[in-house]
C-alpha cells in the first residue's frame, strides 16, 4: 500500500514540504471513497436480504435486533473498519486520526453491546415470570458499567495511557462518583430488595397516597418505578421510596380473584323493637329465612321454658326485627351467586355511634374487574336498603331540608 502511494507522488511529481501534506490527503481521499462504498454495500445487503429474511422468520428474538438498531450500529462499524484496516499500515499514519477512529469504533461497540442488552430484555418481558422477577434495573446497570468502560478506554486512547491507570485514577474520585451517582447506587439497591422480597412486580396494583400513586406498575427500573393511575396519569416513584416507606400492594386480592366489600348500613336505634308473633309469622314467609326462624323458635323455646320466664317476657329471649334483618343479608348473601363463599363472609353489629348502630356488611365479591365490583356492590345494596323498611327498621340520616320543612309544617 506505501508503494502504491508513493507510486502516485512520483507521478505528480512533488516534493518538499507538499509531499506529506498530499500523501495525507490522497490516503483520506482514496479511504473515504471506499469506505462510503463499503457503508452502502452493507446498508443494501442488510435491508434488501437480511431485515426480509428476519421479517419472514417466525421466531421473535431477531425482530427485536431490528428494533434495537443493532444492525445500522453494525452498518456504522463497517465504515471505520475500513479506515482503520487502510490507514493503520501506514508508516506516516496521523496519530490524531488513529485515536479518533478507535475511539469510534469503542463508541460503536458500546451501542451494540446496549443493544443487545436490551434484545435480552425484549426477550425476557415475553415470558410471564419477567411482570413478577422484572430485571431491566439489572440491565440498566450493566449499560451503566459498559458506559464507564468505554469512557475509561477512550480517554486512555487520548491520553496515550493504560486504562488500568486511568481506573486507579478514578479510585481516588470515589467519594465525588458516589455523589453523582446516590440516586442509581439507592435505585440499584432498592431493586434488588424489592425483587428478592418479590415486594413489587409489573402489573401489580399499588397504592401510596404519599406518593400521589394508585394504579398499576408499568415500569421497574433502576431509579424508579412507574405507576398508571386509574384517571390515566404517570407516577414516577423512587426505587429507594418502595423500600423506606409504606405502600399497599393488591397482589394478593388480584391473586385470589375476589375483591373485598365493607361497607356498614346505620340503623336508626329508635326503630329497634322486638317482633310480636304475628310479625313473626308475616317473616316466615319469606323463603330465605323460613328454615331460619323455625330453628331460632325452638331454640328461643326451650331457653325460657328452662328458665321458667312465666308472665315477664322480659326475662327470656326473644326475636328482634334488627336480629332479624342481619339473618337476612347473612342468607342473602350466601345464596348470591356474585359472592364467594370461600372467603371470610358475615354481617355483624359494631358499636353504637351519634350515628346510630351500625351493621357491616364484609364479604367478597367475584371479581377483581373494577367496574363489574363496583356493580355487584351497588346491586347488592340496592336491595339492602329498600329492604330494611320490610322490617320496620329505619336508616339513620342527618336532618335535610325536606325534615326541616316537615318539623316547620
């Protein structure tokens, strides 16, 4: 190659203070047109045989080299190779030329080596296992150490030094890097405890006021992690945050495919009276507590005749239209078919309030889906309350205008 140069100057015929600067020159020149050449040669094999070829694959993993840029990095590559590969046998090669097209070629190697990273990745979210052991923090600090490294060569090419020296240098900027990086090395941290804990994955419903987050997770990454709340906004959370500070995860209701209903009705105390015989009666005509009201009878029965009550029904047991109503909904409830039977289900009586008495009513529904919980909940005291009337019982309500103008009248 020296010769074929030097053939071409002794056919110009210069010398002198020109010839370096020619020589120079004509090798940019000549380099750079093959270079061009060979950059378009690759880009038509690579987008007229190899991206069809990977289109009409069925397999997953190549289209994701595609979407990665990792063959147009690799289009990129070829270029400098060709500088490289003619400059570098030259005796008279410009040292300022030879540390930019390594450092290029370091620059290139780093954005595959990313890219396939991030192929890995792709892969990786396509299996079930990546929403609950997600692993792109992981990645990102893989990337991290890539960037280091090739930062570490490339200023070891410019200053013509080892990169081991150019790291033990940067040993002694320890302090000043753990500053810069506090937030990655807390994220990188923080993400390994909330996957080894399995505290959080993707998908998982979340909920963290202080926050301002209640949606599901949509991203884990190594500084943060992202949460679509229900009206549709982003909430971007600290990694180290999940770890220092309390939040509620929904995994477990989502796992078990029912959602909780809590919810108490307040009964007005005035209205709370024990029930006369043909009450009674009037009760066993309802089929969901016919069975119920025969056993309490007998049950009732025979605790006063034991104790011998005589002419003061005040000394035995008796039925209650509020002890009535609550055998009701417990019935209700475990005859609906929107209810599950397998989980914690009952209706109970919790303290008097200013209020009134109020009844809570705790089962699950069959569902996790929001907007059919949300149904199965109205349909259920829709019912409910209506109902209540049936047993002479009242809802206890604040005063409205209507009862103002009721009480003026």
């Amino acid at each position: 190659m020296n010769e074929f140069y030097n053939t071409i100057i002794e056919y110009l015929n210069v010398s002198g203070s020109y010839k370096r600067s020619l020589i120079v020159g004509i090798i940019t020149i000549i380099t750079l047109i093959i270079a061009v050449i060979m950059h378009y040669i690759t880009a038509y094999i690579i987008k007229n045989h190899l991206i069809k070829l990977i289109k009409k694959s069925e397999t997953k993993w190549d289209d994701f080299l595609i979407e990665n840029n990792i063959l147009e990095y690799l289009n990129a590559l070829v270029p400098l190779i060709v500088f490289h590969t003619m400059i570098s046998k030259l005796n008279f090669f410009e040292s300022f030329f030879e540390k930019a097209i390594n450092i290029g070629i370091v620059i290139i190697f780093t954005l595959i080596a990313n890219g396939i990273l991030s192929v890995f990745g792709d892969i990786y979210s396509t299996y079930s296992i990546s929403k609950r052991r997600p692993i792109k923090s992981y990645l990102q600090v893989m990337s991290l150490f890539l960037m280091i490294i090739a930062m570490t060569i490339s200023v070891g090419i410019i200053m013509d030094k080892s990169p081991l020296k150019i790291l033990s240098g940067i040993g002694a900027m320890t302090a000043v890097i753990m500053l810069i990086f506090k937030d990655a090395i807390l994220g990188f941290v923080a993400s390994i405890q909330l996957a080894a804990n399995n505290m959080v994955g993707i998908g998982d419903w979340i909920e963290m006021p202080g926050q301002l987050a209640d949606g599901d997770v949509i991203e884990i990454n190594l500084t943060n992690v992202k949460v679509q709340n229900f009206d549709k906004t982003i909430t971007t959370i600290p990694s180290y945050a999940l770890v220092s500070n309390s939040f509620r995860n929904w995994k477990g209701m989502q796992s078990a495919g029912s959602r909780r209903i809590k919810r108490s009705i307040f009964l007005d105390s005035s209205s709370v009276k024990f029930l006369s015989s043909e009450e009674v009666k009037k009760y066993k005509k309802i089929d969901l507590l016919k069975d119920y009201i025969e056993k309490k009878e007998k049950e009732i029965e025979k605790s006063n005749s034991d104790k011998n009550i005589g002419a003061a029904p005040i000394n035995g047991r008796r039925l209650t239209n509020i002890g009535m109503f609550r055998a009701y909904v417990q019935l209700y409830l475990k005859n609906s078919p929107y209810i599950n039977q397998n989980l914690t289900l009952l209706v109970r009586q919790q303290e008097p309030t200013f209020q009134g008495i109020p009844l809570e009513i705790y089962c699950f529904a069959k569902t996790i889906v929001w907007q059919e919980y949300e149904g199965i909940q109205s349909d259920l005291f829709e019912h409910l309350i209506p109902t209540i009337h049936e047993f002479d019982l009242a809802i206890f309500q604040n005063p409205t205008g209507n009862d103002l103008k009721m009480l003026r009248k």
